[in-house]
C-alpha cells in the first residue's frame, strides 16, 4: 500500500510503533484470556471435568508451540506488516468461533486453530522491536510492549465475566475476538519499516541505524539457529520459565474456584490482580538492564541476566502459595509471581534480539518461544492429571524451582551470549 501523500515527521515515531504493537498483544491476550476467565462457568455448563479442561488448554498450548517458529519464519519472508496483519484476522475469528462450542471437544478444537494463529504475535512483536529500535534501548521497548501481555489478561476477567453475566458465554467470545479485527485493519494500513516509513524524520532514523547489528551477508537457517549455542542458553531458561505464566493465565480462576471457594463474581474482583503486577514488572524489567548498565557498569548481556536471576529469586513466593492461609494472601503471592515472571520474560525476549539480527530474529524468537510453550503445555497436562489428586500446591512449589534453575542455566551459559553487532 502506497500513501497518497507526504506526512509530516512524528518525533520518537518508534515509541508510536510500540503503542500499536502492544495494543495488538493486549487484544492477543485478551482472546487467549478468555477461556481462563470462563473456565468456571464453561466446567458445569459443559459437564467438563479438570481433566478435560486441560486438555483444552493443551490443545491450544501444543498448536501454540508447533506454530510459533513457523509463524516467525512467515512474518520474516512476507513482511511484518502483511503478515502480522493476517495472523490478527486469523486469530480474531478463530476466538469468534468459540461461540459454537456445544462440548470440551468443540472448544479444545477452536482453541487449537487460536493457538495457530495467536503464535504470531510475540515474534512478530520482537520483529519490530529489533528494527525499530538501537540495542540500549530495546529492554525499554520489549517491557512495554510486553505489558500488553498482562494487560490483555488482566482486562479479561473483569470484561470477559461481565458480558458474560450480561449476556451470555457464547457473546464473550465473539466480543473479544472481534475487537482484534480493528486492530489487524490498523496495523496494515499504519506499520512499515523504519527505512520505508513517510513520518520518521531522518535524525530518528540514523538514530537507529546508528545501534543496529549489521545485515549478515547471508540469512541464518532454521537448521542453524537451533544448532547454535546461543539458542539453547535463551531457549533452556525460556522452558523452564513459561510454565508460570501459563499457570497464571489458564488455571487462576479454576484454582480460586475449586481450592479457594471463590465465586465468579469474587475471581471476577480479584483475579486481574496478579496481571496488574505482572504488567508493573514487565515494565520494570525493561529499565533495570539499562540501570545496571549505567549504575554498575555492567555490560549488555550480564546486566539482564542478572536482572533475570533476582527476578528468580522473587518467583520462590508463588511457591509458597499452598501455605497461604486465606485466598487474599494467595492472591497477593500471585502478584509477586506475576511481577517477577514478567521481568524474565522480557529479559528473555530481549535477549533474542540482542544475539540476533533482525533479520533473524523472527525465527529465532519462534523457535525460543516454541521452547516456552512446550513447558507450558507439559506442565498444564501435570495440573489436569495432578491436581484433583495431589492439590495445586505442590505443582505451585515446583514453579519456582524452574525459574532458579534456569537462572542458573543463563549465568552457566552467559559466555555464549554475545551481542549480535560483534559477530
């Protein structure tokens, strides 16, 4: 698409990408979001038993992780902006879809097709942040574009249950999958590269250019990336580091529901809380590598992985949540674990674009994110086999044993790491 006339430049035009960006990732999450905020309602409606919900939850988890680094090789051959564009339409009806589920099977089927197309969204993200911004300052841009993770599923109990009790179950899902339509339109028609882009003004854009890796002269494979040290010290700690995150999102209200003795309208109160910090440390996380950088003098890759070792340590209190004594106290310790997850995630993801080249980087972040998800989605199918058995509480525990270990992993392997301007 061509625009039909000049415009006059935008100043700081990249923080105006990361404003769309993130509004897409709210919508994103916000879909996702949707089925953990139903989940009460949908189990006696359904007749679904724990068991089966998690292997809806799965079957978007696995779609997910299959997905994620092809959709990152698309969004690299086609382009962000007809790609990314696509991917919302895409996942928009697919959520809109939800409406004609009669059985757990009917939803485990359209949430497998959201998984799809939904995957799109962080590598696509991570894209644009690579492009659009010098490396001192991508932490910053990833921690507020990841807000939008936590903001989408922080928006969806309150929005999702409400329309639900308005209306009906079925309405929430076309409601919250129609929304992103708007957004896929705006996205096509607003985002371009910073080279082709009419509103940067040339000082922003040798703003960027002047922080960038070099173009490598010949584009890394697939079969490369993976092979590559540098992948599996990102790809290890984003493993063991997901679990938590698809815990929050998938299983809170279920869990407030059952060990809790919350009704909807209580989980509908109170369980935004924890994407409420989760979006606090999201975007604390991106100012704390540039922190150390300048406080201490660290370098750019020790000063993340040491922002994402104390984060570890903070995830030790969702651990301790089956030692809560009231849901109040249990919420808070989601909050904690919500706050401290979202600084490794974005560490993490910035990480990928700090060892690769833009051009790359789309895979690469696919690749790493299918590794998270794969986490995920084994630790969500240990919940469903577990938890009316064992309790939540002992699974809650073992979340915080993966974030140590693999901030372990990352110090372990930091010699591998190196910004990707130096290679």
């Amino acid at each position: 698409m061509r625009w039909s006339r000049p415009m006059k430049a935008v100043r700081h035009l990249r923080w105006w990408i990361v404003v769309l960006i993130c509004v897409g990732t709210i919508l994103n999450y916000l879909a996702r979001n949707s089925l953990g905020a139903l989940a009460p309602e949908l189990t006696q409606v359904l007749h679904i038993s724990t068991q089966q919900y998690s292997y809806i939850v799965g079957a978007f988890q696995l779609a997910y992780t299959v997905m994620q680094p092809v959709c990152g090789w698309v969004v690299d051959r086609v382009g962000l902006q007809l790609g990314f564009a696509l991917f919302a339409v895409a996942w928009s009806l697919a959520n809109m879809a939800h409406a004609a589920a009669g059985s757990w099977m009917g939803l485990a089927f359209f949430r497998g097709l959201l998984g799809m197309s939904e995957a799109a969204a962080v590598p696509s993200g991570m894209k644009a942040i690579a492009e659009w911004f010098p490396a001192k300052e991508r932490s910053v841009a990833t921690g507020w574009f990841n807000a939008g993770t936590s903001l989408g599923a922080l928006i969806a109990p309150p929005l999702v249950i409400a329309v639900s009790l308005a209306a009906d179950w079925r309405v929430a899902f076309l409601v919250t999958g129609g929304v992103g339509l708007f957004w896929a339109f705006a996205w096509y028609r607003l985002y371009r590269s910073p080279q082709s882009h009419p509103a940067i003004s040339a000082e922003e854009l040798a703003y960027i250019e002047a922080d960038r890796p070099k173009i490598p002269a010949s584009r890394a494979s697939a079969r490369e990336i993976v092979a590559s040290a540098k992948f599996w010290s990102i790809a290890i700690p984003r493993f063991l580091a997901e679990p938590a995150w698809q815990t929050f999102s998938f299983w809170i209200p279920l869990y407030l529901a059952q060990e809790r003795g919350m009704d909807i309208k209580q989980i509908a109160l109170f369980a935004w809380l924890p994407f409420l910090a989760a979006d606090l440390g999201g975007v604390l996380g991106g100012y704390l590598s540039p922190f150390f950088m300048k406080r201490f003098r660290m370098r750019l890759i020790p000063s993340r992985v040491t922002a994402i070792s104390l984060a570890a340590i903070l995830m030790i209190a969702p651990g301790c949540i089956g030692l809560a004594a009231d849901p109040y106290v249990a919420i808070a310790l989601f909050c904690v674990g919500g706050f401290a997850h979202q600084i490794i995630s974005v560490l993490i993801n910035t990480l990928s674009a700090d060892v690769f080249s833009a051009e790359e980087v789309g895979t690469a972040n696919g690749f790493v994110g299918q590794a998270g998800w794969l986490g995920g989605l084994l630790f969500s199918l240990m919940i469903g086999q577990m938890a009316d058995t064992v309790g939540y509480a002992p699974l809650f525990a073992c979340l915080s044993v993966f974030d140590l270990i693999g901030a372990a992993v990352l110090i372990a392997m930091i010699g591998r790491l190196r910004p990707a301007a130096t290679e």
